[in-house]
C-alpha cells in the first residue's frame, strides 16, 4: 500500500479485504454515516473525515499522510492480512467458510478503549439506530466540538463529577448511572484500561467488569473492538441464536487465534440471513 497527498486529503492505493460498507455499518462502531456509495462520514480517535473507496483505492478526505500512519492504518486494522485469515478459518467448519465469503471486506477496527467501553455498556438491550443517537447526543452534550456540529467523544475524567440526571438529555435511560460509574473508576483509575492490552485474557475481563453494567458480553466487546483482543468471542442475541442454529456443540474456543474475527463474520452473516432463523 502506498500513501500519497490529494488535494481534499489522501490516496492509500492497494487495499485489499476492506468493504466500508460492511466494516463501518456492521455494529462495531456507532459514529460513522453513510453518505453516499462506498462513502462514509464519522469521527474517530478526536478526528472527524469523510471515508470512501473505488476499486483498490481508499480516499480519506480532511486527512494528512502524518494521521494515516498515526491513526487511520491501525484504525482500520490495514496491517494484518485478513485474506489469509479467512483462509485459515474458513477451514473450521463449512458455514464459517461460506460467511467469510459472503462479506470479505470486514475489518476489526481498532477504537480507542474508552469510547469502545461506553458505546458497548449503551448498546445493551438497544439497536443499532438508538445507540447512535445516544453516543451522538453524548457527544455533542459532553465532547469537545472539532469543528462545525463535529464533536469529539468526551473523555473520563469530563463524565465522572456528573449525576444520572445529567446525563437524561441522552435518554439512554438506565445506562446513565453504568456511563458514569465508568468514567469514574476509569478517571480515579480504579479500573485500568492501559493493563486489559496485555493482562491474560480473564484477568482482563474481570478487570472491565468492575464497573456497574458491565457483564461477559460488554467486557468481550469491549476488548475486540476496543483492545484488538481477537480472541474474544461476543455471543449477544444474534451469536447465542447461529451457535445453536449453525455451530451446534462448538464455543468461542473452537475457532481458535482469531476467534474474534470469526466472530464478526458470523454476526454479520446471521444478520443478513434472518430466513436461516425461521421455525420450520
């Protein structure tokens, strides 16, 4: 892959095994729009831009070739060869073959911990549409405004003086006092979110699910999309529903390094095939 300076931002030539589409828009992260065909709007890591692609061609506009290097390759996790993953896990079991194939261009992305920690304890009981809303009107209540109507995720240590209360703007209900309970642990440093990259991976579990709110599902969330814990194995609704339909009598554990990322494939795959579900 080759960087190089356009006049709305930068090119990033020969990219392979990335779909925006079904990377951005499957449920990992809650700040990205779509704009337009393979085109998408967010803002990550205190930095707002416009993504798209054509062909083999990444387009990042409001970028330099300084944050592609510093955010924007390991953001989408363009270092680690996914084709050779999907090869090897495709291996696994016939049904994890046919979902790598259905949707090749899906990426972990590699969130900023603390954002990745409250956008997951906001999505329990919740769809993907309210749970945008949510982070959005955190946002704009408690972030940092990067540039018109642009706002950054607002840190810990802004969120752990608040009550409840103040967080009903949001009207993301009983998940008010968990947000808050995290940024104080986290600023107080009651929790440790620099030790969960390299604490074993149940030590690091445990040490998320020290905040209120926070359970197996959040915790495992939290540490593939915000750690790159691909270990992790998520099981929500959607998971616990194709483990017993599609991978009966098999667990997290059977699908070995990249558990996560088999993971991703599967809950997409599953979404986007309802009639697999139907009672017979």
């Amino acid at each position: 892959m080759e960087c190089i300076k356009t006049e709305n931002g930068i090119k990033v030539t020969g990219v392979t095994d990335l779909d925006l589409q079904q990377t951005l828009d499957c449920g990992q992260s809650f700040r990205w729009e779509k704009i337009g065909d393979n085109c998408f709007s967010g803002i990550a890591c205190g930095k707002a831009v416009t993504m798209s692609m054509q062909g083999t061609e990444l387009y990042i506009e409001n970028s330099t070739i300084e944050d592609y290097e510093s955010i924007w390759k390991g953001y989408l996790d363009l270092d680690l060869d996914y084709g050779k993953i999907r090869e090897d896990i495709g291996k696994i079991h016939p049904v994890l073959k046919e979902a790598t194939a259905y949707a090749p261009g899906i990426r972990i992305l590699r969130q900023e911990p603390w954002e990745a920690l409250c956008t997951f304890i906001i999505s329990q009981n919740n769809n993907i549409k309210r749970i945008k809303g949510i982070v959005q009107r955190l946002c704009e209540e408690f972030g940092d405004e990067i540039e018109k109507d642009k706002f950054s995720f607002p840190t810990a240590e802004r969120l752990k003086d608040l009550q409840p209360e103040d967080l009903a703007p949001l009207r993301a209900g009983f998940r008010n006092k968990y947000i808050i309970d995290a940024g104080r642990k986290v600023a107080q440093r009651q929790v440790c979110l620099e030790k969960c990259y390299t604490l074993p991976y149940d030590e690091a579990r445990a040490e998320l699910m020290k905040i209120k709110g926070v359970g197996v599902k959040v915790a495992d969330c939290t540490l593939l999309f915000g750690f790159h814990r691909v270990e992790a194995f998520p099981i929500d609704v959607w998971m616990k529903r194709a483990m017993e339909k599609l991978f009966p009598n098999m667990t997290g554990d059977d699908f070995g390094e990249y558990a996560g990322i088999a993971q991703q494939y599967i809950f997409h795959y599953s979404r986007m095939h309802p009639e697999l579900f139907a009672e017979q």
